[in-house]
C-alpha cells in the first residue's frame, strides 16, 4: 500500500471536486480514509480476482459499476459487501476488506431515503476486496439486473467504467495509485 504522503486531489481532480447528485439530491464530497461505519449507507467494492484483475459490472439498462449497493437494516459492511458481490457479480469475497474512500453525501430532502439510514449525512464507501468469481449474478428481482460480469486488468477496468461512470472509474484508479490491488 502506498503510504507515502500524497496530494491525491491534483491527481484525482475530477473525483475530489464537490459535487451535487441528482438521483440522490445530495452534494458530496470525497476523501480518502473509512467513513464512520453507522453512517455508511452504500458501498462499493474494487473486487479483486487472483490474477489481480477487477471486477466490474453491466446492467440491463447499459449503466457500468463497480459491485455494491445500499444497505439493508441492522446490516455489517462486510454483510452488505458479501451480498452484493453475490447478487451483482456472482462472486465471493475471499479475504477482508480495505475501506480506503467514501463520498460524504449531505441529503437536501426532508427525511431520509430509507427510514434505517442517517439523515442528513451520510457516506457512500469505496472498499477493496479480494474475490473468487463463483458464478452468474444472483440479480434478485428487487435488484439491478446485470447482464454482464467482466474481469479485466485495473486500467481496462477503469477504461470500461469511464464510459458510464467516470466517477467509479476514478475510485478504482485511485484505489490502484494506492497500491491496493496489484498488492499479492
């Protein structure tokens, strides 16, 4: 892991810039280090294979991702990672988690999204995790329905991502500037 101090906004401008998210009427803002655990509400996971290559994900609708989604009441970080490597990626974490970024996500709506999360403040955050790819998604029927599951080396990964989703493709480049996925 690079431990070495780091100006990783002049890196990561895109990904460091305060931002407001429609979908989720929420202005965010990223940094580096866990979030405190009770106020995560979501996580993604740079699921890692053996061969150190990164998971990545496609779904029905055409939206690319990294493996995770919103937590579940009185649901663990490490629960909620197992579950949606499951359902999105048909995968099973195969060692710890790294929680090394989140998204400060302050809400502009009156009450929460989910009654079980913290208001107005959350975090949305961004682990790493070695996994085994054990087979198709789960894709539950409340769920985003993936249709495709990739494993590539992290630059294609992160050059996949960045057609739909440049801000999951900047976490997975930092996550790899890091030294957190080429690491045995």
């Amino acid at each position: 892991m690079n431990t070495s101090p780091t100006d990783w906004s002049r890196r990561f401008p895109r990904l460091f810039e305060d931002s407001y998210v429609d979908y989720a009427a929420a202005r965010i803002s990223y940094a580096g280090g866990a979030a405190p655990e009770h106020l995560v509400t979501r996580l993604h996971i740079v699921a890692v294979t053996k061969g150190a290559e990164v998971v990545v994900c496609r779904s029905a609708q055409g939206g690319r991702f990294l493996p995770g989604g919103t937590r579940e009441p009185g649901e663990s970080l490490i629960d909620l990672a197992k579950r949606e490597l499951a359902e999105e990626a048909g995968a099973a974490l195969s060692g710890a988690l790294v929680h090394f970024s989140s998204h400060r996500a302050d809400s502009e709506l009156d009450k929460p999204y989910r009654s079980h999360f913290p208001h107005p403040r959350a975090y949305w955050g961004y682990a790493v995790g070695r996994v085994r790819v054990t087979g198709p998604p789960s894709n539950p029927p409340d769920g985003e329905q993936v249709v495709e599951v990739l494993t590539l080396p992290p630059g294609e990964a992160a050059d996949y991502l960045a057609e739909e989703d440049p801000l999951h493709a900047d976490v997975l480049r930092h996550a790899d500037a890091m030294g957190l996925i080429r690491r045995p």
